[in-house]
C-alpha cells in the first residue's frame, strides 16, 4: 500500500495510487501520501508534467475509505486546518499539467480528483459517478464546484443529484475525458500526451495553465490583460530566446526553464 511516484528523463512524473485491495481507495494515510506526492510535483523543478492512475485494472480510485473514517474522533478545530495535507483537488495551486489515466472505478473522492486534472484518458470499463447523496453528504473537495462547470448543466446535475454513474462512452461524449482507448495503450496514450507537453517550454505551459484556471474568477478585461502581463513577463526568460531561435534553425529547442 502505497502512493508511488516515479520521474522518467523527459521530467513526466508518474503517480500510481497502489491499493488495489481496496478499489485505491483513501484513508488519511493515503491522503496524507497523495498530499505529499502533489508538494513534490509542484516543487521539484525536474517535474514538468504528472500523470496520475491507480494499481491494478479494476479502479483508478473509488475516493475516501469510509471504514477509516467510522469512529475516528474529530475536533472543531480541525475544520480550519484548510492548509493541512492540502490535496489538488482541494486546492492546492499546481501549474504543472496533470494528466489522468483512468483505469476503472473513477467515483466520489476519486472523480473529483480526476476532475483537478488537465486531460483525461480512459479505459472502456471505466465508470463515473458523484454518489454522496446517496449516502446522505455532498460531493466535496471540488465536486460540486468542478462538475457544474466542466459539464452541461442538466448533465452535471443529474450527476450530483441522483448520484448514479456513467460509462466512459457517455463521459467521452460530454467531453469529460479526451479519449478512450483500449486497457493495454491506457499508459502509452498518457504519456505520449505528456511527453509532448514536457517537451513545451515549462514556463510557458504553467503560464497558460494558470490563467486559463483563473479565467472564470478573473472576467474577460482582467484575463486579457493578465495576458498581456505575462507575455511580457515571458519574453525576457532564455527559453523565449531558444524558442525563437531554435525555429530560425530548424531545430528542436532545448528548453531550461529560465
């Protein structure tokens, strides 16, 4: 049990959420562990792009292990700690892109984390669902916030409200993931979008990243302007430089992110 992170030459780290036993599921353990393995992503500078799935062929993640949470005492004050093992899904600032491998189960805890990410990738037998009203909470952790605004509204709420899920077709068609492909390409279709990203200059992407996520709270003045801030910003660094030079001769550039 364990939450692996690996980082290959090319700076994509790969995150494996390994529970199989138990559906990859969280307990604060593993929440604790994800935590840790999004601080590293953001941090290290040899990451550029992460791509995220779960161990086995049954689930990528059914979310938080509710049998670890029966009887676990809390206190009142535990409700303000919002910075404590900070999760991506709850908020945690990461420009670097996140790809998703999903790989079965992707439902509660597990979708609105795959809901933090920038691409998805499926398998066939993929399933989707926000069930917490069924079990008398809501989705939290970006669930509600995160659904209704990546979906149709009449589709992101017979989601939150009836709880039932959708299969990995209907999620495609909705644009809730990018593509669908068979079990064994899951892996190499991930981390052929992600070597294509790595190999983009890292500011840049992060740069793009962040203001598109900001775009719905920042309204349209504000973004182009921001826009036109950070192109200025950019201009000045040396893979702006390399960019421009490596297309005047023809070349792959080889960017530092400096």
């Amino acid at each position: 049990m364990s939450i692996d992170l690996h980082v290959n030459e090319e700076g994509v780290a790969l995150i494996t959420i390994n529970r199989p036993e138990r559906r990859n599921a969280f307990d604060l353990e593993h929440y604790q562990l994800i935590s840790e393995a999004w601080e590293q992503v953001r941090d290290d500078p040899a990451i550029r792009v992460s791509v995220i799935t779960g161990a086995g062929d049954k689930a990528f993640s059914s979310g938080a292990d509710l049998k670890s949470y029966i009887g676990r005492p809390t206190t009142m004050s535990d409700f303000w700690l919002t910075q404590k093992d900070q999760l991506l899904n709850r908020g945690l600032e990461v420009w670097k892109p996140v790809i998703a491998a999903v790989n079965g189960y992707c439902v509660g805890g597990g979708m609105t984390l795959m809901l933090a990410t920038d691409i998805r990738i499926a398998v066939p037998h993929a399933t989707f669902s926000l069930a917490e009203v069924k079990r008398g909470i809501i989705a939290s952790n970006g669930g509600t916030q995160r659904c209704i605004s990546q979906l149709p509204y009449a589709i992101a709420m017979e989601m939150l409200l009836t709880g039932d899920s959708i299969d990995a077709v209907t999620a495609e068609r909705w644009g809730l993931v990018n593509k669908v492909v068979p079990p064994e390409q899951l892996l190499d279709e991930a981390m052929r979008y992600a070597k294509r990203i790595a190999a983009n200059a890292p500011l840049a992407v992060q740069a793009a990243k962040e203001l598109a996520v900001k775009a719905p709270t920042m309204g349209l003045a504000t973004g182009l302007r921001m826009e036109q801030f950070t192109n200025r910003l950019l201009s000045g660094t040396a893979d702006a430089k390399e960019g421009a030079l490596a297309f005047q001769e023809k070349r792959t550039p080889r960017f530092t992110a400096s």
